[in-house]
C-alpha cells in the first residue's frame, strides 16, 4: 500500500513528459510520448501544449516531435549547490590566475554541449579569457572531453546517444580513446582549434564520484612565463581543492 499523503496527477504527467524527453536525449512525437508513457493522446495533449507554453520544451526545426529546452538548467542553475560552487570555486579560481596570470573558466553540460559558468580574467595586462555563456558541443570542447571522460558509465551512454549524432565513425573513436586517456591521467591538454597559439588545460571538479564541473585555462604563451606543460599541475590542484569543498554539498 502506498503511503503517500497527496497526489496530483497532472502534475506527475507533466513530470513523466519531462523525464522522458530527458532520457530519450532527441525529439519525440505526441504518439511516441503517449506510447512509452502508456497513455492516451487526449490524456497528455494539454500537458505538452502545457509545457511548450511555459518554455519546458519546444518544437525542434527540422525534426518531428518535442524536445527539452535549456528552461530546467537555467533553474537549476539558480539552485543553492550551484551558487555554493561557484561560491567555492570563484575565490580558487582567482588565486590560480594571478599565481599563473592566465584567465581560467568553469563549464558544465548542457544536454549535447558545454556552458562557460564563470570565469576569471587574466590579472595582467593582457590575455585571453572565454566569455560566460560561451557554449560548444561536448566533442569539440577540451571542457566536454573532461566532462565525459569523468562521469559513470551508464551516463556516458546516455550522453553518447545525444553527443555523437552526426559526428563521423573515426571522431566518435578518437574521441573514446581521449577519454580514456583523460580517466587516466586526470585532465586534459589540447590545442585550441578555434585560437591559434592558446592551449587548453582542464581538470574535472567532482562531487559523488562524477564530474560536476570542468576547470579550464586556455593557456597563452607569453615571453617570460612557465610553459603551458607546467601549469597543469597548478589547475589540477586548484580542481582538486574546489571538489573537497563541494563534496556532499552538490
């Protein structure tokens, strides 16, 4: 016998929707929606119609059916363990880029790609930084490939059905076997293909034995400075200090 107190359908309905569209990780139709949810048309129609108008989910151009928009990361983007990561990792962050002077950045996932969180400029005169709100699908970024390689293996799967569509055979492989690597040795380093002469560098912030967060400094070679080689120990340590302080928080 269930010992819950109250119910609301509707409610539950419209939860179910969202979970699904989460899981399924592409468009759906109103028929398939009614199948895997074992419902009638009629008894869902309102909610989807419902949830479209709120912004929870959208229409997607060029394909049949509804889809997950960014509505339910803004708000758990104002979430109190959010705010306490940023709370964490903001005062790191502006401590490793004044002993570095290099910029560095905070990114997590959204669905198929990564979104720049914060960030903190170069101390010194002049440099580099990735504005907040940048956003890149999860196989192009350094950010992404920190962000993949360190989550379970279930999730991986999960991410593998959104992330690799339309991405060739042999960069789905070279990707898997980056990331192996990155488990491995505990961040990433990758020439910027978007900047020429910037190195990213990018270290995972993990809270509950996966990756929360990605911390990345694209490195600029100025005359006089450590190498880009020699920092990664400097951002792997600054992650590592950010995920004790979140841990059991996010």
């Amino acid at each position: 016998m269930s010992d819950r107190k109250y119910t609301a359908p509707a409610l539950e309905k419209g939860l179910d929707i969202l979970d699904l569209l989460a899981s399924h990780g592409q468009a759906m139709t109103l028929s398939q929606i009614s199948v895997a949810l074992e419902k009638s048309v009629g008894e869902i129609f309102r909610m989807i119609h419902v949830l479209e108008f709120k912004g929870f989910i959208e229409t997607v151009p060029g394909a049949e059916g509804y889809a997950l928009t960014n509505r339910l990361f803004r708000l758990g983007m104002a979430r109190a363990p959010v705010k306490t990561l940023l709370e964490a990792a903001l005062p790191q962050m502006r401590e490793l880029a004044a002993r570095v002077e290099q910029s560095c950045h905070l990114a997590q996932v959204s669905r198929e790609q990564i979104v720049v969180v914060a960030r903190i400029e170069n101390p010194g005169y002049y440099g580099y930084s990735v504005r907040t709100g940048h956003r890149r699908d999860i196989v192009e970024a350094t950010s992404g490939m920190v962000l993949y390689a360190f989550q379970p293996p279930p999730v991986q799967a999960r991410w593998r059905e959104v992330i690799f569509d339309g991405v060739s055979e042999a960069d789905q492989a070279t990707f898997l076997a980056n990331a192996e690597q990155v488990a491995r040795q505990g961040y990433w380093r990758a020439e910027s293909d978007l900047v020429p002469n910037v190195t990213d560098v990018s270290s995972p912030i993990m809270a509950d034995g996966a990756a929360v967060a990605a911390l990345t400094m694209p490195y600029i070679y100025k005359r006089g400075m450590r190498l880009a080689d020699e920092i990664i120990a400097e951002v792997m340590a600054t992650a590592a200090v950010i995920s004790s302080e979140i841990q059991g928080i996010t």
